[in-house]
C-alpha cells in the first residue's frame, strides 16, 4: 500500500476514493477499520471511511489512531486524512485533534490543511474558504444542523481546534509551483509553525502541491488535493485501476434520498420505466412492516436486466407533512431501515447491480448487506463510481452510493448502461 486514507465520513471516502482511481490508483475502501487478520490485497490506496466527524473528539482520535495503526502495518508511506471540502467542524473538532493526533503518532512536526475542490467550487484564497461565488460562512453552511460554518477563515477555524500555531501559504507562492511550496513550508516550520493552511484556486494548484507534498508523512485535505499525489509515487492515469469484476445477475435501484437531483432522476426513471417503479409510504411503514414485504414481493417476479427501482423520494412538501406527523427523525429512521431491509432482500433475489440513493440511505443499505469492503471503480458521474463488494460466496455485488445532489437527470440509466 502507497497511500493510507482516513476519511471521517462514509461518501467523503469514496469521494476521495473516486479521485485516487482516476489519477491511476487501485483503491479499496473498507467500512470502519478493518480487523488485523485482514490485508489490502493489490491495492495502491485503502481509505478506511470512519463516521467520526461529529462525534465526541476523543472517539474521534482514538478511531483515527486505529485505523492508522492498521495502514501503517500494511505499508502505508503517506497518511491522508480526508476532511469535508467545507471544513465541516466544530470549535472542539474534529479536524484539529485528529490531525495533531496523526502527527503526534507519526513524529511529525509540521503539517497542512487544504480542502479546496476547485471543480466542485470549493476555493481557497488569503486563507478564506469560498463555496462558489460567496464565502463559506455565506452559504448553506452557516444554517447546517450539526456543524455551521459561521467563520470563512480556516487559519482562525483551525487554530481554535489546535496546540500547535497555524499559518498560511499564499496564493501568490501555490501559484509559483511546487518548489516554491516546499520552501514555504520549511519557513514556516522554522518559525515553529504546525500547520500551514494552503491556498487553492484551481487543479493546477492542487497539482503543485502534489509534488510540495511528497515527503509529508501526513496531511489533511478535501477530496482535491488526492489528484497531485499518485504521480508521487510513479502512477500515472490509467484506465485499468477502474476495473472491476464483470458486472451481471439483476439490476435495481433503491432511493432514501429527497434531493431535488434525486427526485428529477427519480421521475426521468419512471418515465422511461412507467411499470418498474415501486413508491413507499412512510406512513404506511409507520403501520408496520407489511409495505417491505409488499415491495419485495412485487420486486421478485421482475427481476432481470431491466433495472427497477423502490423508492421513497418525494418533493419537499410531501416530505414536511409527514415530517409533521411521524417527526423528522422517526420519518427517517423508519424509510432508511426499510430501504435497508428491501435492499438486502433483493441482493438475497438475484439483484447483483445495485444503485442506492442518498448519503444515510446508503450508509443504512452497505451495513444492511455487511459489505466491509468495495473496490473502487470507474466514475459515472463526478464523485459517483461503481464499486464492488466481495462476498464470502464468491458472488459479488456491484454497488453505486449516489450522494443527494450528485449526479445528472438521467443517472438511474446512466450507470446500468455505464456497467455494461
Ligand atoms: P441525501 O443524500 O439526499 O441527504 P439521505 O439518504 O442522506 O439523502 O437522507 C434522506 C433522509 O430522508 C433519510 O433519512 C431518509 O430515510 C429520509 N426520507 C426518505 N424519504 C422520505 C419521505 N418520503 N419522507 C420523510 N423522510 C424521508
């Protein structure tokens, strides 16, 4: 294994995943840590995807201290702990205490932090992180429910969460290239700098870093600065890090999510497909079960090469009442669990190429199907590749997590017609 990746939350990590395989790395990612007897195979990259990025900041520490300990014995030369490209976090955490508690375990006395994506319009300048065309604390994520981001300047952001002192390289200096980073980075180590948060307006300045990077035994970053890493260690982009197995058995799509992406493809299916659409109620869940085993029951006889698709997605308004009458998070809770249930019902029918549709919904379906690890795949749409996941029959399931607002109108299509 080249690169070692922790990713605190569960899409995050195929996020990053996702950009390792299209820079020419062959990349597993295995849900939570996994256990000693287990290995990383042929891959250049593992990122173990932990949930720890709201939780108490000393499980956060000790969950990270544990995967790194697991990579570090299957090799890992570089640690890549993988943070939300909007610096998701709280005044206690978690980015700070993991990051200095990678560094304490690695010897290591400075670092960097950098979530930018410019191709997701996630930029860095002066230190200021901008979300499209307005700062941070301008956007949606001044109003998020577990981690508002009310303070745009990652040096302020971090420091807060840090012993060590936190200092800026500038655009001006990313723009002169990788030599030009790497002295940067050794005067502010001189000056008893810790971390050094980067400045990012586009690929070519993630590319920069990549070579600046090369000999930091960990560092902090988004999903971007993943594209400037694997030339590091002599891999180059290659079309065959995206293989997988050969996709058969049938198709189906499962949809938990109520974006408005997922309710636009969600419609396109069934307009396309007007007879392989199975809506489900919450309310009738909240009943009881007869609605899971109703949905499996009419999924079974059309199984086949035609995908089908239950879901519960519906438009916001419908969402609000039964919010209203279930409370959000019973609402929840009761759709993700029968997703779940459907989803292992219809893997355990013959489906073999399986779509799921949004961020818990996907979290609730992989453990329902005890996946503990995916290989990662080719991309069908930014931030969205197949995987697949082993399973002790030999069998093998193919499996695409669409993260709410990913993905095109006609995705459901795209990513049968992708795998075959
Ligand atoms: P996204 O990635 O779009 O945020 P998630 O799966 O993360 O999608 O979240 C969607 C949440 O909405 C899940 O908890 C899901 O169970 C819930 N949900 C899905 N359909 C409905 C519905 N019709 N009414 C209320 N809640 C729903």
């Amino acid at each position: 294994m080249k690169l070692g990746c922790i990713a605190d939350d569960f899409t995050g990590a195929t996020d990053l995943a996702n950009n390792l395989v299209r820079a020419g790395m062959r990349v597993v990612q295995t849900i939570g840590v996994p256990g000693d007897d287990e290995d990383a195979g042929e891959a250049d990259a593992v990122v173990v995807a932990l949930k720890s990025r709201t939780i108490d900041p000393a499980d956060a520490v000790a969950q990270s201290l544990e995967a790194l300990r697991w990579l570090r014995a299957r090799g890992a030369a570089q640690i890549y702990f993988k943070v939300c490209s909007t610096f998701d976090s709280t005044e206690r955490g978690n980015i700070g205490p993991v990051a200095e508690a990678l560094m304490d375990a690695l010897g290591c006395d400075f670092s960097i932090a950098c979530p930018a994506f410019p191709a997701n319009g996630r930029t860095i300048y002066k230190g200021y992180l901008f979300t499209g065309d307005v700062l941070l604390s301008e956007g949606p994520m001044r109003d998020h429910p577990l981690t508002p981001m009310t303070d745009p300047n990652l040096v302020r952001v971090l420091q807060r969460q840090c012993r060590r002192r936190v200092g800026l390289i500038e655009h001006a200096v990313v723009s002169a290239g990788g030599a030009a980073i790497a002295r940067s980075m050794e005067e502010l180590r001189a000056q008893g700098i810790g971390h050094a948060i980067v400045d990012a307006l586009s690929d070519a300045d993630l590319m920069a870093m990549g070579t600046a990077f090369a000999t930091l035994p960990v560092l902090t970053a988004g999903s971007g600065v993943a594209i400037g890493l694997p030339r590091n260690f002599g891999i180059e982009a290659d079309a065959r890090a995206a293989q997988l197995p050969p996709a058969g058995g049938a198709a189906a799509i499962v949809s938990g999510s109520c974006s408005a992406a997922s309710n636009a493809q969600v419609q396109a299916f069934l307009q396309r497909h007007p007879d392989r659409g199975l809506a489900l109620s919450p309310s009738a869940l909240a009943q009881g079960d007869q609605p899971i085993d109703a949905a499996l029951a009419w999924a079974r006889p059309r199984l086949g090469d035609e995908p089908l698709l239950v879901y519960a997605t519906a438009p916001a308004d419908a969402v609000r009442a039964v919010q209203a009458q279930l409370g959000v998070q019973r609402a929840g809770e009761l759709v993700e669990r029968a997703l779940a249930r459907i989803a292992h019902g219809l893997v355990e029918a013959g489906v073999r190429r399986l779509v799921v549709a949004g961020g818990e919904t996907s979290g609730a379906c992989v453990q329902a199907l005890g996946a503990r690890r995916l290989r990662i795949g080719a991309q069908i749409d930014p931030g969205v590749p197949w995987c697949h996941a082993p399973d002790a029959a030999g069998r093998g399931l193919h499996l695409a997590l669409k993260s709410g607002n990913f993905g095109t109108v006609d995705f459901f299509d795209k990513a049968f017609e992708a795998l075959a």
